[in-house]
C-alpha cells in the first residue's frame, strides 16, 4: 500500500509540469562534481546519487509522453505480428528475408519500450507498466521480470568486472575473451535470453550449475534470480509460450520463416548491445558514451544512443534524455564506435570500481514497488 501511494504521488509530479526548466542547469552542476571523483572509489554503503555526482532531475520537468508511448507500444505490437506474417506467406525468399529484417528493426523499438518498462517509465500506473512491459516482453521473447532485474543489475554492476566484455586482465583466457566478444557481435548474445528464461522456468537447477556460479558475468545475475521472482518469471514463461502458439494457430505461421525473422534480430540486436559501453572508463554510472546517431535510428532505438544521459539519469523517460546537459567529449560517432568494437577485447590493468546501488529512486524501482509491505 505504502508503495502504491509513493507511485501516485511521483506520478503526479511528472503530470503536472510539461516544461523542461531545470534539466540542463541540474546536470551541467552534476557533471562537474562527477569529473572530480574517483572513479573506483564508490561505496555500496553510501547514498548512489551522493557517491556518482549527480543529483536527481525535477520529476515534473520530465513527464512521461503516456499517449506517445502508448501508440508506440500498438504500433510495434501490430507491425512485429505483421512482418512474421508477411515473411511466413511471403512467395519468394527476398520477400521473406525483406520483412525478416524489418522485422529486426521493429524489434529495436520494441525492446527500447520495454527498456523504458524496466525503468517504470513507460506508463505512470505501475499496472499498465507492467502490462505493456510483459505484452513487449513476449514478443522478444524474455520474461518482464527477468528482464527487470537483470538490467537493474546492469545499472548496479555497469564497468565492473562481472559486466567487462571489452577488455581482459592478463591472467584472463585472451582466446575465451575473444570468443565471448566477438559471440556478442555476431549476434550471439541474444539466444542467451530466451534459453536462460526457458532454464530458469523449467531447470532453475541448471543454473547452479559450477560453471555458471563460477563464471563473473553469471554469479550475481544468478544471485538475483532466486526465490518468488522466479516463481514469477516461470508463470510468464508459459505466458509467453500461450502467447506464441496463439499466434503460430491463428496466423498459420511457418517456424522456418519466424526464426528467420528472430535470426535477423539476433543478429541487429546483439551486435549493438555493447556499443554504449565498450572502452568507456571503469565508472558504474559514468562508464559509457553519449553516441551521435541519424535520426532515423535515434527514433528507432528511442534516444538509446544517449546511454551516458540515460545512466547518470535511469529515472527520465526516453524522450528528454537528449535534452539532458552531457559535455561534449562525450560524444562520439556512433558507426565510429561501432567498428571500433570489431578491433577486439584489450588488455588492462585497471581495476574494478565497486557495484553501486541504482540511482533510480526507490519508490520508482518496479520490484520494490510491486513488493508486498
Ligand atoms: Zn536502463
């Protein structure tokens, strides 16, 4: 109850005021604290937004763009069932491999909304949040609350080692470094996410297998997962599977043509997942790049290209990230960027910073909002 009035209130706030006044003045103010900072220094005890710099923004000069969203979250859905139909009843294969890629595309945005889902930003009612966050979800497919928590991690561990697939320490495996790099590239990141939600639903005991408990990247993801979040994720799991044979029976779609489809969004998908990160300094919050994209793939990926605005501030909505004061060394191209990814994983000897707890505030944190009081 108590966390159902907080979400009120806040969304109240972000109701009221459509303006952007004080936006650029908070974080032009934080950004020069945070330059002064060490950046391995930070303290899991301390306060977040005290330890990084940054301050939060007015919650009411950021509203979240509800009836934008909302036709977003329709037109993804309808153009992703569309484009698995058009590729499943497509009479030559360039027509299938056409509505293949753009169903790639459509995925883009559809997982930048539920990215915004993640961060309660997608609708002011933590109800409908999580509705459309496990409507998208089910199209990706990942489990909302699977998808919730581990990127909720992310932002609590970003540069540390359990998230450093760009660079190795010299008693690291260079060849396995290489392989998981260049997996991720090639569009092998992706598969990882609807088979680890089928292991956690079905053969959670797989996943306290040794080599999973053992492994940086895998031990806190699997220390999250536990207990009735997964209970939960295991009731969306078969949501999801519902959801799919629907769709196969009513839409007689072919499963050569739909994987196709899902190869092609592996394959977008995955090989930018790093992009924002990759060779930023070893900072949780700081760690990552503001990229200059085209408009086009600005609107496609929602501002995602922002990644340095959006860490330093996880609690504003899509829309107003650009408008978020970053300097300006901390842009770069993104095509740039990208291929610079494809040099390779580099050596270094620069150590972990700690996990920082998230700068999202707490009564806008889904888990802990959704939690009983
Ligand atoms: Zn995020």
């Amino acid at each position: 109850m108590l966390a159902t009035t907080r979400d009120d209130r806040w969304s109240k706030l972000r109701r009221r005021s459509p303006t952007l006044p004080a936006v650029e003045a908070l974080g032009r103010e934080d950004q020069s604290t945070a330059r002064e900072r060490e950046p391995s220094r930070v303290e899991t005890s301390a306060d977040p937004r005290a330890v990084s710099g940054v301050a939060a923004v007015d919650p009411r000069s950021v509203p979240i763009p509800v009836r934008l969203n909302l036709f977003l979250c329709a037109l993804v859905l309808v153009l992703a069932v569309a484009l698995l139909w058009a590729a499943s009843h497509a009479t030559t294969g360039w027509a299938t491999l056409f509505s293949a890629v753009a169903f790639s595309y459509v995925m883009l945005t559809d997982y930048a909304l539920l990215h915004e889902a993640t961060h309660a930003s997608l609708h002011m009612d933590p109800r409908w949040n999580r509705f459309l966050g496990r409507m998208l979800g089910a199209l990706f497919p990942v489990p909302f609350t699977m998808i919730l928590t581990t990127h909720r991690g992310h932002h609590e561990r970003n540069r540390t080692d359990a998230e450093m697939f760009d660079l190795y320490y010299a008693r690291d495996s260079c060849f396995l470094k290489c392989v998981q790099w260049y997996g991720i590239l090639t569009g092998f990141f992706w598969p990882f996410v609807p088979v680890g939600a089928v292991l956690a639903s079905v053969f959670p005991r797989a996943l306290r297998a040794r080599m999973f408990r053992e492994r940086n990247d895998t031990k806190h993801l699997l220390g999250d997962l536990q207990g009735e979040l997964l209970r939960t994720i295991r009731l969306e799991t078969a949501g999801i599977a519902l959801f799919f044979v629907l769709l196969f029976a009513l839409l007689d779609l072919r499963a050569g043509s739909v994987l196709l489809c899902y190869a092609c969004f592996s394959l977008n998908w995955s090989t930018r997942q790093y992009i924002g990160h990759a060779f930023t300094k070893r900072d949780v919050v700081h760690g990552a790049w503001n990229l200059a994209h085209g408009r086009a793939m600005s609107a496609v990926l929602l501002h995602g290209e922002w990644d340095l605005n959006h860490h330093r501030h996880p609690e504003v909505p899509w829309i107003h990230i650009p408008r978020l004061a970053c300097e300006p060394e901390s842009r770069r191209g993104y095509v740039r960027q990208y291929w610079r990814q494809w040099l390779g994983p580099r050596l270094t000897e620069e150590r972990s910073p700690r996990a920082t707890p998230s700068l999202t505030p707490a009564h806008l944190q889904p888990i802990r909002s959704e939690s009983k009081p």
